[in-house]
C-alpha cells in the first residue's frame, strides 16, 4: 500500500521542516547514569536516526533537582552541553530533526531518585506510583522551577536540539497542577480554571521569552486522565486551546496517568485505540496534533492520517522493536517490520528496578554499541532444531552474517510456545512476531523443514558444521489423589487449544500462565467483542444487558497456589490480568493447599499471611488445569554434546525463561558462532 500521508512533509512553527510525519516518542531507556550523552545512548539514538523517522524525542531530561533522577538525561547546567551538541550533529548527520522533552515528575517523583529529598507538588497529596508523600510548593518555589525550566530550555537549543517538548501528560506536574484530585490550593494557582492553568501558562510564557517567538514548543498532553474525578477528554481540548494561545506550537497527546486503572500501553489497549482523544483535539486547535499509544502498524496509521484524527504519528516502543520501522513501511515492505508486542518486558518493567531498558524482540536494542564492529566469522552450515522464537531469530541473525541456515521443527508450524503465547485476552500481538519471522526466514532463504522430529543420530549424520537445540521446554505435573478422575488438562494444552475445559474448573498455579489461562477461560464463557458490537450496533438488547454480559461469564473459575497469585509478572505488566480476573469473578487463593479432590469439588485451605488465619473452601470442579512450571526439553542437546558434534543449546531448552531472554541469547549467540 502506497503511504502517501505518512511520507508527506511537515512544518512546525513555520522553521521546523520533517521529512514525514513520523515522530519517535520520548522514553526513559536509562543509558545515561550520570545524565551526560554516552556511547550506548549516541549509538541507540543514531542507530533510531538511520532508520527514518522524522523526528526523534528524546528524554524526559531533568533540569533541576526535584524533578527527575539521576540516570535520565540531563540538561540541568552548562556542563552537559558539548555532550549532547556531539549527539544532536550525529542525528543531524543520519538525516533526523531531534528533539529534548523538559521533564518534571512532581510527585511522581521518588525520593530516593532525587537523594531523599522530598518531592514538590501543588498540593500535598499522597502519590500511589512513587509512595510518596509530597510537599506543597511555594509560590517562590514555583518560580525556580519555571526559570530552572527556561533555561534548560536554551541549553537545549545550544545543545543543538531543533524543538522542546514540555512534559505535560502522565500525570506529572503540570497536570498535577491541572486536575482538581492534585491541586487543592486556595491561592492564585488554585481552585478555578483559570487559577489551575495558570502555571503552565507561565512556564510556556517564561520559555517563549527565553528562546523567543521561531524556536519550537511541543507539549506532551494527557488527552484523558482516565482517574475518576480528574480531568476528561473535554478539559484537555480546552486545556490545549489555552496552551495554544500560550505558544505551543505542536501536541503529542497520550492517554491517562500512572495512576489510571485502564490500560495505556499494554496489549489489552487495541491499536489505535485513543485517537479519538488526539482526533477531540485536533479538531480544537490549528497546531499539529501526534497520536500516541499502540501504533505499530503503517497502515493504522495512515488511516489516522487520511481521517484526520492526528498530523503526525508519534511511535515509541515500535522504534524499540524496530529502528528500521519508517524505512521499510515506505518501502512498502510492512511485512518486514519486527512489530511492538505491547508486553513492556523489557521497556517499562527494566525501568522498575532502574534498569536500562531492553526489547522482546530485538536483541540488540540499547546493544548496539557493542555491536558495530563484531567480525564476521567464516561462513558455516548450521542446523537449528525448534522454530520457536529463539530458534527462528537465531536463524535469522545467523543467515543475515553469511551463514546457511536450516531448521527441523517437529510440528507442521514455526512458531513453537508463541503459538500459546499469542492466545490470552491482550496478547493477540504475538502472533505477528510469527508472520514477521515467518517473511524473514523466506526472505535470508534460511530451508524450513516441517514435521521433522530430529534424533541425535539423525542430526550428527546430517553433517552440519554447528548444530543449535531449540526444543523448548516441557510442562510439569504435580501428583493428585484424585479418585473420581476429574479430567486433568495441562494449561499449555488449553492455550493450544488443543482441549476445552469444562463449566467449573479449578487452575492449579497462580503464575504469569496460570493467570492468564485462568483468564482465557473467562473470556472463553462471556460475550464475544463481535458480539458486544452487534447486539449494540442492532440495539438488540439494553445497554445495561450488554454491559452485564459483558462482565459476567459462565465459568466458574478459581486460582490456587502455595504462594502468592500473579508474583510472576513482570512489574507494571500483570495488573490489567488481575483486574480482569477479579472484573470476571474469578477467584484468587493464594496461600492455598489442596486437602481432597471429590467427585464434583476441590477442597483447600487458605491461610491468611498476615493474621496466620485459615479457613476451608469448596471450589466446585469439573476440570482442573494445571500449570505448575516447566523444565528444559534438554535430551536432543544432552545426547548431542555427548556425541563428535559441535553443539549450542538456547531458549528453553537450555533454561526455562521468557521470550526476551531467548531473543536475546539467540542474537548473542549469532554473532560467535
């Protein structure tokens, strides 16, 4: 499909010409421990530059000591400026405009991000994200910060930076000043309308009079705080037009908080899915506006374009996965583009634990300094055994640095786990990551032979130079005294889709798997989204029916486990499942034993950690599911080392893991062989 829209130039504030409308969102990766530009940062962000985009965020960038750690960029005094100026002239040199967001958390906030001090805030207003109680800013205060603002504001434009973003959305100061849930101040920067716009409309009067009227200003805007009470869709429209009128010449508009409890970035988000909140704005103002959230796809977003919901199209994690994302979808090869999963492994759930972030799917994203200058080796014949995600991007890597790839997968498909990954609610992306290494292997003509169960003689006679096991993993069973013979079926079996649970199942394992199946079933037994869309296109029934069916289902489903249910998500990524289990009635008991399985129940206890309590319950059951883990499918490769073969091991089949680490070890890997 021809782009036309995408590819079509822009001009912001009349200087800032982009060669398309493709935006790279600012993200925190932490690649700059001391704030300063360092290698892995330049060669992240030029890596990002080759690839197209037109516009390249960077940041949030702290300016002052309240509000942003340590290992984000920094452009809080004079000395950062020759590190970032050597930066911007690489991004210029790749083709790319690039831009710094001026970021201040206010009490978002954590304490020890800013050496224990406590963080700022309109109002003293306990924050669930950061755990922290803030303290009301002064007046004085205030307009530190907006000077501290203005003047990481010019060194940005020294540092050789084409436009500033003022971070305006998640939650963070300027809405916190905003909304009336954060702002309960009784003088001038409080109360009205007027009074709660005040500050950013200084803050952007202060930056104007720094850098005057031609120096570009974008604004990061939350099209919808998603927080009961705060503010909707209808106060960011008016919020923008005052911004307008302020001088903000360009709107990148998201979704919620930190704090909402609907889903902004996650899988269960469909694509797209908040451009009617950019579409509200643009509609409201004569600046550019960029969609955010859950745009992976070149042809969703010329539809945004070619609808006029947006002017641009702001990408993230889609650059994560994908450096080459602008290049390949102008170059109509869209099948070729590694999509975002939405799962934030490697990106949100890294940054939790202050960690530099990675990607699902591309191994060497925030790698690619340490791989510029890797030799290649002599070419080889290597036979990879399993198409799963770790073997299939071994195959891929390999092939592309000059070697014949061949795979045996025992199944009449690639894909291997992905193929049960792909099925729960919010999940659905992975399937992509299939078709993607389905095009890529046809493309570097690495031979896929289907149906082949491989056996080490087989293998060691076929000759290879290097032979890599990818044979996955195997589920585990636990022993049940279970006399009545309730049907046992095996959570990955269920994902397969290989068997149907019956009306009352019990799912024994409380992990990432277990949560998830739990909630496939809970789906499986409640109103399908075709459905949901024609009862209400139709108005077959009352809207309060539909509503009903829709957060009911049939099953009766509980969780139990010996530890605590959902403890195996990664952090920022398991919530939307809980809250779905719990908006779905299933039970969740953790803490739990099993004391007998009758014919028709599974009877447990449950122990309260906290008081030491216990009680006994009845889970009525037809079927029990079971997912208690799994080990490595390590035979292949055990026989194999045992044997004259030169043989590697990755994935599962060397340790039980997650698709990120297979991706990884696979690159890795591909790069020694």
């Amino acid at each position: 499909m021809e782009l036309t829209r995408l590819f079509t130039p822009i001009t912001i504030n009349k200087q800032l010409e982009l060669k398309n409308r493709i935006i790279m969102a600012p993200l925190h990766h932490l690649y700059t421990p001391d704030g300063h530009a360092t290698d892995r940062f330049n060669a992240y962000y030029w890596r990002r530059a080759e690839g197209g985009a037109g516009l390249i965020m960077v940041g949030g960038a702290k300016f002052d000591d309240y509000g942003g750690s340590h290992q984000m960029i920094s452009l809080r005094s004079d000395e950062f400026i020759p590190g970032y100026k050597k930066f911007t002239d690489g991004m210029h040199e790749r083709g790319a405009k690039v831009g710094v967001q001026l970021y201040h958390a206010g009490r978002y906030t954590h304490p020890e991000a800013i050496g224990g001090k406590t963080p700022l805030a309109p109002s003293q207003v306990f924050s669930t994200f950061s755990k922290a109680m803030p303290e009301e800013i002064t007046k004085e205060q205030i307009q530190e910060v907006i000077a501290n603002w203005a003047a990481g504001t010019v060194r940005a434009r020294e540092a050789g930076f084409d436009l500033v973003e003022i971070v305006g959305s998640a939650g963070y100061l300027i809405t916190q000043f905003l909304s009336p849930l954060t702002n309960q101040r009784t003088d001038e920067y409080g109360g009205s309308w007027e009074n709660r716009t005040r500050f950013a409309r200084e803050l952007v009067a202060a930056l104007r009079k720094a850098v005057g009227p031609d120096y570009p200003l974008g604004m990061r805007i939350a099209g919808n705080d998603f927080v009961p009470g705060s503010n909707t869709n209808e106060n960011s429209v008016e919020f923008c037009k005052v911004m307008e009128t302020a001088g903000i010449n360009l709107f990148n508009v998201t979704g919620g908080w930190h704090e909402s409890r609907v889903p902004q970035i996650t899988g269960d988000l469909p694509r797209g899915g908040y451009a009617y909140l950019m579409a509200a704005i643009k509609d409201a103002v004569k600046v550019p506006v960029a969609a955010s959230n859950r745009i992976n796809d070149p042809i969703l977003a010329e539809r945004i374009l070619a609808l006029e919901e947006a002017d641009l199209i702001s990408l993230g994690r889609p650059l994560i996965a994908d450096p080459d994302w602008p290049k390949k979808a102008q170059a109509g090869k869209a099948n070729e583009i590694r999509r975002c999963m939405a799962c934030n492994q490697g990106c949100l759930a890294k940054t939790f634990f202050g960690k530099p972030i990675e990607c699902l799917v591309n191994g060497e994203a925030g790698r690619e300094y340490e791989m510029e200058d890797v030799p290649l080796t002599p070419a080889q014949n290597i036979l990879v055994v399993g198409a799963g995600p770790a073997g299939c991007e071994f195959a891929i890597a390999a092939s592309e640095r000059g070697h014949k790839v061949t795979i045996w997968e025992k199944a009449g498909s690639i894909g291997g786990q992905l193929q049960m990954v792909a099925v729960p609610p919010g999940k659905s992306e992975f399937f992509s990551l299939i078709d993607y290494y389905d095009t890529m292997l046809k493309k570097h003509k690495v031979t896929v032979v289907l149906d082949k169960e491989a056996t080490a003689r087989d293998v060691a006679a076929a000759g290879y130079d290097i032979v890599v096991t990818a044979t996955g993993m195997i589920p585990n069973t636990i022993p049940l005294d279970n006399p009545h013979g309730i049907p046992v079926l095996s959570a990955y079996d269920v994902l397969q889709q290989e068997v149907v649970a019956g009306k009352n199942v019990v799912v024994v394992g409380g992990g990432t798997v277990g949560c998830e199946v739990a909630q496939y079933l809970a789906h499986e037994g409640s109103i399908s989204p075709d459905q949901l869309y024609f009862l209400l296109e139709h108005k077959a029934e009352t809207v309060d029916k539909v509503l009903n069916m829709l957060n009911t289902t049939r099953r009766q489903l509980a969780i139990v486990d010996i530890a605590k249910i959902g403890a195996g998500f990664e952090p920022g990524t398991g919530w939307p499942v809980i809250q779905d289990l719990k908006r779905l009635n299933v039970g969740m008991h953790s803490f739990s034993q099993i004391n007998k399985i009758t014919a028709d129940a599974v009877e447990i206890t449950v122990t309260d950690k906290k008081t030491g309590e216990s009680k006994d319950l009845s889970l009525p059951c037809d079927t029990i599911v079971l997912s208690v883990g799994a080990k490595p499918n390590n035979a292949l490769y055990n026989a194999l080392a045992e044997m004259d073969v030169t043989v590697f091991n990755l994935g599962d089949s060397d340790k039980v893991g997650k698709v990120l680490d297979a991706v990884r070890d696979a690159d890795a890997l591909a790069l020694k062989v």
